[in-house]
C-alpha cells in the first residue's frame, strides 16, 4: 500500500511500467472532468473508472484483486479505506473474470482520504473502501486500475 497527498504522486514513478503511465494521466488530467464510467488509458493495462456512491458503516469482507493494482483518489467527499490482515487460512471467493474477491481479515489499518490524498492498493492486498468519514456519506471517486502485469507478460509481477 501507498498512501501520500496527490502531488507527491510523481514519487512513485519507476515502480513499474504500467504505474507510470497511470502516474503520468494523474499528472496531466483533471480527473474530476472524467465522466463517469469507464474511461481507457492503455487499453485493459491501465484505465480508471469514476463512481459516486454513498459511503458505508465498514462491515463485511474485504476486497481483493490479483490482476489490477488500484489507485483511489475522492473527487468529492472523504472516505477511508481500510487496508486488512487476512485471517490465517482464509480463502474467500475470487472470480477471475472480473478480478474481484472477497476475503475475511483479523486486523486493518485505516487511511483518510478526501480531497488531495491517494491510496494505491497493490495486487493481493485486502482493502475495504467506502467507509464513512463524516456524516455526509456522498462520494465521487475515481479508481484507476492498473496492471500487476509486466509490460508484454501475463505473469504478475
């Protein structure tokens, strides 16, 4: 996990291939003029996806992914995402095709986001997005998905 103010982003170019240019469109693009939905960058290696949604009260499993790393950033409102330690011996279920499970985990650290912050949630690290910050649950946000891939490889990194 990364968790840093926004304009620190550009520190963390040089992780990967993939990182870099989701770093670089951070960098260049307003991202609260993305439209909601899907938006490509490079393909199915790296492309963010603006949501509003209303923030939740924190319970229930955790999310995981083993393709994509995310990178979340609030457009409006705050929320924190919590980063979990998995429950020795759990294995939740896991669907491939959309690169999205569930896991149960025993211990969590919680990062605030909101305005000018970013977490990236590397792939295989358990995260719960969308808890409730404040009393106004609204949220826009954008997720940028960005490949665990090596450039030209289908093994993770």
């Amino acid at each position: 996990m990364i968790y840093d103010k926004i304009t620190n982003i550009g520190r963390y170019k040089g992780i990967s291939h993939w990182l870099d240019i989701a770093v670089a469109f951070i960098e260049e693009n307003d991202l609260a003029g993305l439209p909601d939905g899907r938006t490509a960058i490079s393909g199915d290696d790296v492309f963010a996806n603006v949501m509003e949604a209303e923030a939740g009260g924190g319970a229930g499993s955790y999310e995981i992914h083993k393709r994509y790393m995310d990178i979340q950033i609030d457009i409006e409102g705050t929320e924190i995402i919590r980063i979990g330690s998995p429950l020795k011996g759990a294995a939740g279920e896991f669907n491939a095709e959309t690169d999205f499970g569930t896991i149960e985990c025993e211990e969590a650290s919680s990062c605030i986001m909101g305005e000018g912050r970013f977490i990236i949630c590397m792939a295989g690290e358990p995260h719960m997005p969308g808890v409730a910050a404040l009393p106004d649950r609204h949220l826009k946000k954008c997720v940028i998905k960005v490949s665990a891939c090596r450039e030209g490889s289908e093994e993770e990194s």
